[in-house]
C-alpha cells in the first residue's frame, strides 16, 4: 500500500502542475532532436499578479543535457508576453527550467520546474524519463516523496526502454540503505552485480563501456571493485582499446625514463586498425621522451602520428597538440623549422581552440559547452597571442630577431593574458630590454598580485628609485581587491560552540575568553603537508595581531587521525609562538561542514561566521586573514 499511496501522490503532483503551468506554453508538443523549441510566458495569467511587474526575465536551467545552451537564457518581449526559441541538439534528451528576474521566480510550484522532454515521433526518446528522475532533486529540494517520485521515473524509463542498463540500477540502488532487511540488500547487490557483468563482458575492449562498468559500480555503492576490474581488463584484455589505456597509463607513472621508453616502443607493436585510436597517447609521450633525448626524427615522427590519431577522431583539441609540440620542440632546442611550422598551424586554428568544458560520450562524439561570443572572441584573441608569442619565442632561438620582436609587439596587442605576459618578460630580459620587461612583470602581477616569480622578475628589471613606490602601489591594488573578494563572500552564519577545545595541557578553553573577540579557527594535523606549508604564513598573521586582544588565534589540531599526544609532540610548537589547542569533539568539525585540511573560520565579536578558507593558497592566506581581520575591525 506504501507504495500505491507515493506513486498516487506522484500523479496528483504532476496533474496540479500541469494546471499551473498553463503560463508558460512549450511548441512544439513533441519536440524532436533537431526541431525549434519556443518557450513563451504569458505574465497575464500568473495569479498572483507578479509576472505583470517584471521589465525582463529569464529562462533558467535547473537541470539539462542541452549542453550547448546557456545556462540562462534572457527572453524577448513580444506584445503581452516573453519569448525565446532555441534549437534541440543531435543528442538532447530533458531539460527542467523556471523564470527568473533578481528575487522573482516562477515555477508550476514550489516542488516543480517547467520541463522540455524530447520525443522519438510521440514517444520519449531514451532515457528521457532517467533524466527526469535525475532532475528531481533540484526541482524538489528536501520535499518529501523525492525518493519515491525518483524510483517512479526509473520504472517508467523501463516499461519504455527495458533494456537501459543505468535504469536498471538505478532502480535496484533505491533498494540500498532504504530500511530493507540485510537479505534484501544483499539480492538488489547481486542483481546489480550480475547486470554489471553482463554489460563488462559486453565489450571488454572498448573504454567507453568500461566506463559504464565503473558508473554502475558507483551507483551500486561498490567502489571496491574498480581496481579488481582494471586487472582483469589489463590481464585477460590487454590489447583492447581500454587495455591499452589502462597498460599506457602504467607505464606514465615508472620513474625511470629509459624503462618508460622500452615499454613504450613494446606497447606500440601491438598497435593494430582494431586498438589503433588508443594509441595517440603513446605516441605523445614518446614523442616527448625521443624530443628530451634530442631525437628530432623519432620525435616528429610520433608527432605527426599523434596528431593522424586525433584527427581519426575528430578531437577538438588538435589546436591545443599542434601549440604542444611547438613548445617542446622549442624547449629542447631540435628542429626549430618544425616548431614554427606547428606553431603556425595552430594560430591558423586560433578561433578552434576549446573553451570551457568539452564533454565525450561514445554514443554522441565530442560536446562543446556554451561560449558567448564574447568569450569566444576573448578566447580566440588569447589563443592567437600565446601562440605569436611562442613564435616570437622560436624565432629569437633562430636569431630572427626583427621577426621575433614583431611577432611579440603584434602578440601583446592583442591579450595581455598570464601566458604571453609570462613568454614577453623572458622575451625582453634575452634581449636585455629591461622597461619592456619590467612592464610585463607589472602587468601580470596587476593579474596575480603574489606572483613571486613576477615580483622578482619586476625587481630585477624595474629602475631602483621607482621600487619602494610600486611596492607601496602593489600592496595597496592587493589590499583593494582581496578587500572586495572577501566582502562577496560573507557567511553572516552563527558558529556552533567551540565546545571540546582542548589547550595543550589538557584544559579545556573557555567561553568567556572567546566572547566578543574576533576568532581565527585553523584546522590542520600533524601528517597534513599542506597544513605543514600554510604555518609559516600563519605565524606571520599571528605576530601581527598577537598583541591585539580583539583578536584569538586557535591553531586547532583537527583530531584527524591525530591524538592530543600527537599535537603535543609535534615539533612545530617549538618552531611556532602561535597558541596550540586540540578538537577533542568531532562533532565541531561536522557542525563547520569541512572534509579538507586545512581549513580557515574566521568568526566576528558576535559569533558569526564571516570567511570559510578550505586547503592550500599559499602565500595569499597570509593577506586574506589579515584581509578578513581588519574588515572585521571595521578598518
């Protein structure tokens, strides 16, 4: 009856939704791959009068596998209504949106976005009903019913598609930690096993279905197993495409370049027309390895290999290869000629090279995300200065240098972007033209203000007399920014008590010490290297502030596979003035909400989370706390 009751919520819920969605019309009905979507919104039938008030709205995508669509789409105004039309891909499948303009939304209900379904004639195409469970949790939020409604796709998807493996395990993995016996887990487990297998010995040899076996581990909750599967692939399947894959990336890791080479050039005997798409990245690395030895006819050989593969495959990032093996051809000084010639190549293909996120599926090829064209152009403008500049690059180690200087003028004209800064400034100090250099240097660290490589090239290029000023200049654009930074990401969040923080005698700190002070909550362990690389920044904030009594520091050991004994012995306090305390309850951490070490709260006089700093950043924390602190002063 249980189950009776979810799925006739399920229907009311979709019949309610339908009836409020009367404002927002979707043509076609049954739209197809390849057909024109219009969506259209009609404020003057949203009841509560809202819609009327808006002066532009949006389209927002909540949940979509229309991946070459905006995120947000701003619709058009036409007479009463709002409109936007867009094309459904080769391979679209669902997508779920609502309507925004600043704090207004509107959706079919508060558990419910409008949705785009795609159609085989009048039929969801595969995986269309997957997809909508897949979507659910964002249209739903913490509602309850979100299991039960997601559990009613998946069957749906079967009654149209019985044969979809990720239906299937889906379906099998709401069977899992859902209050079953153990008897009942232990059978969906094995179901689930066994169609895993079944889809494995499929087609071993292809790294696209094994990626399907790793995905249905995952699903299943059986992670355990990906190892396993690899040996079996590489042991019983080694010259399959996906055992080639998994052997190459073996050999990557071998330390030793001589063994690395030997297995390499025996991997490529077996290289057949059935594997042969595996093997471009053999051929890149050893193409890397014979340019390192200074082998140009080996190297240009695999590179030009390398490239026929990825051409086979019709690879968005050939332009990226092309710029690749120019720039290692420059780096070991061979065949310079070649390297201009590659380098040439790819700037020809500027406006091709990727940008943002490149998706691949077997079934679909390669799927380029959403670019603006305003992106696009500032990306293509990007690729083409890079790529001059490593011309210019080339042509000063052919001493061309009039063409060398050229090419980096015409270079910086067009993008002042890290990578072409980073190539002018070596460019200038080969030539000895120290202002030119000294400006590259300047310009990126306006972009990276504790770029130390940048500042003690500006030092070494930059006239004397001017130093202390730029300094006094560079520390104040920092400040400014790292001030505006902070600011967009307040918490404003209460902390939980500190409770179970221990001094390293044992005693347990008090609350009153802690009250109306600015607290810095660090988070580290003794094993932690990056932890281990932030203290010396740590001890630089603290010697600025330890004087202040508005300011606490509680360098605390997270407890993290570590004992109190453990903090106490741990050789930095004898290196560091800082105070040392221990998290003697692990219920803190999980009220904070952190899983990386380390970890930076910084909490104002009334006990309000302000900044969260996870992991590493090096020298830039040292600004950022002492940022964060004199905000917080009200400084």
């Amino acid at each position: 009856m249980k189950k009776i009751f979810f799925v006739g919520c399920i229907v009311l819920f979709a019949l309610f939704a339908q009836s409020q969605a009367t404002r927002v019309t979707i043509t076609p009905e049954f739209p197809q791959r390849g057909d024109m979507v219009t969506v259209t919104y009609h404020p003057g039938l949203d009841s509560s009068g809202k819609g009327k008030e808006q002066e532009a709205v949006q389209l927002v995508f909540s949940y979509s596998n229309l991946y070459e669509l905006p995120g947000k789409i701003t619709m058009k105004r036409s007479g009463e209504a709002w409109t936007t039309s867009f094309p459904v891909p080769r391979y679209g499948v669902y997508a779920t949106f609502y309507l925004q303009n600043g704090e207004w939304t509107d959706k079919p209900s508060f558990t419910q976005h409008y949705a785009i379904a795609v159609y085989n004639k009048k039929k969801r195409v595969e995986n269309g009903y997957l997809y909508n469970g897949y979507s659910l949790p964002a249209q739903m939020g913490k509602a309850p019913g979100v299991k039960a409604a997601q559990r009613a796709m998946y069957e749906e998807e079967l009654k149209n598609y019985p044969n979809n493996y990720e239906a299937k395990l889906r379906l099998l993995s709401t069977e899992l930690n859902a209050g079953k016996t153990p008897e009942e887990e232990q059978l969906a487990l094995k179901k689930g096993n066994a169609i895993i297998a079944e889809r494995f010995y499929a087609d071993p040899y292809k790294m696209g279905n094994i990626n399907k076996v790793t995905m249905g581990y995952l699903i299943m909750g059986e992670s355990d197993r990906l190892d396993s599967i690899r040996k079996v692939i590489v042991q019983r399947y080694p010259k399959g495409m996906a055992g080639v894959e998994l052997r190459t990336g073996e050999i990557a890791n071998l330390d030793d370049e001589q063994e690395r080479l030997r297995k390499l050039q025996a991997l490529l005997k077996e290289r057949t027309p059935a594997n042969e798409e595996a093997f471009a990245e053999v051929h890149e690395m050893l193409f890397e390895l014979f340019a390192k030895n200074k082998n140009s006819r080996e190297a240009l050989q695999h590179a030009r290999s390398m490239l026929a593969l990825q051409a086979k495959q019709n690879s968005p990032y050939i332009p990226v290869s092309l710029k690749s093996i120019a720039e290692t051809l420059l780096k070991n000084k061979i065949a310079l000629d070649s390297s201009a010639a590659y380098a040439s190549r790819a700037l020809a293909l500027a406006d091709k090279f990727p940008l943002g996120l490149i998706r691949y599926f077997p079934e679909t090829g390669f799927i380029p995300s959403f670019v603006s064209e305003k992106d696009r152009k500032a990306g293509t403008d990007k690729a083409k200065a890079n790529t001059l500049a490593l011309l210019a690059m080339i042509r000063q180690e052919q001493k061309r240098s009039a063409l060398a200087a050229t090419l980096m003028k015409e270079a910086l004209q067009l993008s002042r972007d890290k990578e072409t800064l980073t190539q002018a400034l070596k460019f200038y100090e080969n030539t000895g033209h120290k202002p030119e250099a000294a400006s590259a240097a300047w310009d990126m660290l306006m972009l990276t203000p504790n770029d130390t490589m940048a500042l003690n090239a500006f030092k070494r290029t930059e006239q004397t007399d001017l130093l202390p000023a730029k300094m006094v200049e560079l520390d104040t654009v920092w400040t400014r920014r790292m001030r505006a930074s902070l600011n967009s990401e307040r918490l404003n969040k209460k902390a939980p008590a500190l409770e179970g923080l221990l001094d390293m005698e044992g005693n347990p700190v008090s609350a009153a010490s802690l009250q109306n002070k600015i607290i810095i909550l660090n988070f580290w362990a003794t094993w932690c290297v990056p932890c281990m690389e932030e203290m010396p920044y740590m001890q630089k904030v603290y010697t600025q502030y330890k004087n202040n009594p508005d300011v606490v520091f509680l360098v605390t050991n997270s407890a993290a596979r570590n004992t109190l004994q453990d903090a106490q012995k741990w050789a930095g306090r004898k290196k560091y003035d800082f105070p040392v305390y221990f998290a003697s309850e692990p219920k803190l951490t999980e009220q904070l909400g952190f899983q990386v070490i380390p970890a930076t709260f910084i909490i104002d006089k009334n006990g309000m989370i302000q900044f969260r700093m996870i992991g590493f950043e090096g020298a830039t924390i040292e600004k950022k706390v002492s940022v964060a602190i004199e905000l917080l002063k009200g400084v």
